[in-house]
C-alpha cells in the first residue's frame, strides 16, 4: 500500500503540484495587479493548499470555526508541527489572513512575486529601522477583518513536541491591540516531519482546533510573557502526542531485555537546536518502548550509562521522535548526532548498521530526487507521458533494490539484533499488523532466534490473529 501511495505521488500529485503552483502564483499576480488583492491576495492560495491536501487523500477535520467572529482581525498562533501546517490553515481555516513570513522568501521564483502582490508580511530584522517598518505594514494591512498568522515557535519542530514561544507574535498584537487567536495543529508532523526534508509524504489525518480568542493582560514585557504563556497553554491542551515516523520506527526495534551489566555511552553533537533536550534510551519490552536511561544535551555534550544483561538494540529518542538506533554490544560507545549524519561508534554491529543505513539512505534519496528530475525533465521541453514513463520505471527499480536489500541484511543478520530491527521497516508502514508475501517469506526461513524476539513474536502473533478474524468475516 505504500509504494502505491508513493507511485501515486509521484505520477499525480507531483506534476498537479507544479502546474497548480505556477497557475495560483501567476493568477494571484494577475488578479492583484488589476486591482482585485481583497480576492486574489487570498483565495488561489486558499484553493491550491485544499487541493494539494484532498490530491494526497489526507482526511481533514476542523473544530471551533465558531470562535471567529465575523469582520474581527486576530493574530492567529498555531503550533508549528511541518511543512503541511501551511497547507492546513490556508485550505481549511475558511479566514482571510495575510502570512508573517521572513524577507528571504521573498526571493523564491514567481511564489516570492505572489507572496509580496497578495500584501503578506515580510520579516525584515535587519536592524530597528525595518523591524518599525515591518510593525507600521502590518498596521496598514491588518484591517477590515483580515487576520495575520505566525507560527509563535519560529520553526517546525524536530521530535514532535512544541516548543517554546517567542515573543514577536505577542509584541504584534500588543502594539496593534488586537486580541490573538490560539490554534491546534495535529497531525502534520506524521504527514512530513522537518527531519525527513523534501520527500514523499505519509497517510495520516490532519485537524485544527481552533480556541476562543484572548488578550494580551496589560501592557509591556510582563504582560506579554504572561499573555504567552496561557495561549502555549492553551494550544498545548489539544495537542495529541506526535506518533514515531516510519523511519524512526524502523530504528526501534530491538532484542532482548536490557537491565543490569552497566555500560557508557559518550556522546555529541554541534546542533544549536537539541541544546538543552532530553535524550531518552528507549528497548522493546512488553509489548512497548521503555526507557532505560535518560539524559540532557548539555554544551554539545550528552553521556548514558544503560544497564544490559545480554546484547540488544535500542533506540535513542529526542521527545516523541526516534533519531538513531544503538547496538548495545560493547562496554564503550560513542554517538555523533550531526545534520546530515547519525552514527555509532566503538564495536562491529554498530558499524555494520550503519552501513546498512547509509546505502538504504541513498536510495531513499534517489527515489526523494524523482519529483525534482520530472519537473526539470518537464521544464526542459520533454513530453509529459514519456517523462512519467521514464521516472516510473525507475521508481519501480529503485523500491525493488530497497526491498532487496532489506530482505539481505535481515536474512544475514537473523541470529544477533540487527536482524529484528530492520525487519520494522517492512512493516511500520503497514496500518496493521499482517502477512505479506515478503514477510511470510522471511518468516517461513527465519531462524529460532529471530522467531523469538519480542517484536518479531508479538507481530507475527497479531498478524496471524488478524487473518483469522478476517477469514472469519467471509
């Protein structure tokens, strides 16, 4: 199901993305230079956004459209979970507002053009003089019920978790006395989590909660502090916990219990963003994860001391979200967190795992290129039905060599715990849990001590009750 739903993308979505796209810019361009903005500025975005969420099949529920009221200018603060909070609140919000967005966008071919024709507002911190100039824009454009939102956070989250609020959505409402108006977002961080980049997205339902309005308490620093934190409060009161992404699923499964000889984990990482996180060292035991050990990010530095009393794979959390597996096999362990590089250092199955990583990594990055190579193939002159052919093909190839090579590292590694833990990538995507003809084939060859991993068990367990409740029901 999920390489139709991948191929789908590919073959569909992707060329309507990049034809929708152009025409909303240009028609938004258009319509705003022959002096229609109050139309054009808002609603070609408004349908682009709804068709890209409803051409990906994703379900969409909104609650509190009630709390709006008409002809009111608010300052809207939702939380910022992914690239598709964009998506959701322009398509499903049903409000005229203008985006808060940094001056860099700006510089995006045609989108940056329609951005500044439909009077959005673009952040310029480049010193006191265009902070006031960006405040004195916003005061001119936020009127006769048009809205403003700002994603109160300043990035898409990492793990899921919301983070802390910044100040400049709160300072806004404060100078123009407007009242704000605290937004839910739930389900974007499943659909396309910041840590996978550009990349094909995953079938998950979206949802906006949508809260009574509320005011800043007073005037001044104080004030505004104490205004935001009810309103992270009050976000966060709707906010269900972020689900673990299929790759980060696929890092946690994991063989044996862990629970006396000690052992020391060094670790590092030069990433601004996790300063001050908490780690968490996470097994597979009794049908869940569970912690083993916890720690902060501190300076760059972060140290676990796990106690295991037979070999087995764990994986390292940052909030909600799986970052990296870790073999627990050797007394010392060194972990590197980077951008653009997880590893594991200091004995031979970690190695092995994260060689195995590194070459699914590159399919997976040729396979996240196709949508980028058909738009450039498409731009170059070639025709459309030929570019589909050519790319389908080599999708199919690319998702044969994956399987491929997962099916050879599972059936290599089937006696130690890399074996297991990368059976879950054949069957984290699944809605359930059930037998393919992949999974009954390995099954059917597996050894005693793969069938005997908890994970492995548990699957193959509810898989086979799972048919036979099926076959029940014919």
């Amino acid at each position: 199901m999920r390489h139709l739903y991948r191929t789908y993308q590919l073959l569909v979505v992707a060329p309507v993305m990049v034809v929708a796209t152009a025409l909303a810019s240009l028609v938004t361009i258009v319509g705003c230079a022959v002096g229609l903005a109050h139309f054009f500025s808002y609603y070609p975005g408004k349908v682009w956004a709804w068709l890209m969420v409803r051409l990906l099949l994703l379900p969409v529920s909104v609650e509190g459209r009630e709390h709006m009221a008409p002809g009111q200018s608010y300052v809207i603060v939702p939380n910022h979970q992914g690239a598709f909070d964009i998506f959701l609140i322009y398509g499903f919000l049903n409000r005229h507002f203008k985006w808060m967005m940094k001056y860099e966008l700006r510089s995006i071919p045609l989108v940056g053009k329609a951005c500044e024709s439909s009077g959005f507002i673009f952040v310029d911190n480049r010193g006191p003089k265009r902070i006031a100039a960006t405040t004195e824009r916003a005061r001119t454009i936020l009127r006769r019920g048009i809205s403003v939102v700002v994603f109160p956070e300043g990035a898409r989250t990492w793990d899921g978790a919301m983070g802390p609020f910044k100040r400049g959505a709160f300072q806004l409402a404060d100078q123009l006395e407007l009242p704000l108006l605290p937004v839910t977002i739930n389900g974007s961080f499943e659909v396309l989590p910041r840590s996978k980049g550009f990349n094909f997205v995953e079938w998950h339902p979206l949802s906006l909660t949508i809260h009574p309005p509320m005011r800043n308490e007073g005037q001044g620093p104080e004030a505004e502090r104490a205004t935001m934190e009810r309103v992270r409060s009050v976000v966060a009161s709707a906010l269900r916990p972020a689900k673990c992404t299929a790759a980060a699923i696929v890092a946690a499964a994991l063989l044996g219990s862990c629970a006396s000889a000690p052992m020391h984990i060094e670790g590092e990482t030069s990433l601004p963003q996790l300063e001050g996180r908490m780690l968490y060292l996470k097994v597979y035991a009794g049908g869940s994860l569970r912690d083993i050990d916890s720690t902060r990010i501190v300076h760059g530095h972060f140290a676990l001391a796990p106690r295991s009393d037979s070999m087995c794979m764990a994986n390292l959390f940052i909030g909600q979200q799986s970052i990296m597996p870790i073999v627990l096999d050797a007394n010392e362990l060194r972990v590197v967190i980077e951008e653009k590089e997880h590893r594991v250092e200091g004995s031979a199955l970690n190695d092995s795992l994260f060689a195995f990583i590194e070459l699914k990594s590159a399919i997976d990055d040729r396979i996240a290129e196709l949508p980028h190579r058909e738009s450039q193939m498409l731009l170059d002159g070639m025709d459309h039905d030929e570019v589909m052919a050519t790319l389908g093909v080599e999708a199919r190839e690319l998702e044969r060599q994956e399987a491929a090579l997962v099916k050879r590292f599972i059936k290599a590694n089937m006696d130690n715990p890399l074996g297991p833990g990368v059976f879950m990538i054949i069957t984290s995507a699944l809605p359930y849990p059930f037998m393919t003809p992949e999974i009954e084939e390995l099954i059917t060859l597996a050894s005693p001590a793969f069938l005997a991993d908890p994970y492995v068990s548990d699957f193959v367990r509810i898989a086979r009750e799972n048919a036979e409740r099926a076959n029940e029901l014919r």
